[in-house]
C-alpha cells in the first residue's frame, strides 16, 4: 500500500482526525554531542460519522527524533 492510499493520511486531508503533539521531550546524548527528541501524537476522530472506511478510535503515538 503506497503512503497516499493509507487510511490514517486520507482522514487528515478530509478533516476528519486530528493529531496533535501533546508532550515532548529533548535530552542530551553521548556527552552533550547529539540531541534526542521524543514526540507524543494523539490521534482524535473529530466527529463521529457513518462511514465504515473512515472510522478511527483515538490512540497515541511515540516517535522519537535522533
């Protein structure tokens, strides 16, 4: 499945989730040489509709910038 095809990207583009960045977190590595960023993403339906393909219970994610 290619990247435009996912479920998650065309419920962002019809407004029909949210994400939102709810807490971060920057710390350093190695001695101070490098930088580490941990994201926290909350995925949200906005509204509660019909449409089977475009349901979505809201969950968190984790991504971490090095």
């Amino acid at each position: 499945m290619a990247a435009s095809d996912s479920p998650l990207l065309k419920a962002l583009a019809a407004h029909k989730v949210s994400a939102s960045v709810v807490d971060l977190d920057h710390y350093r590595i190695h001695g101070g040489m490098a930088i580490e960023t941990d994201y926290i993403i909350v995925v949200e339906p906005n509204e509660i509709g019909d449409d089977e393909t475009m349901s979505f219970e809201s969950f968190r994610y984790a991504f971490g910038y090095h």
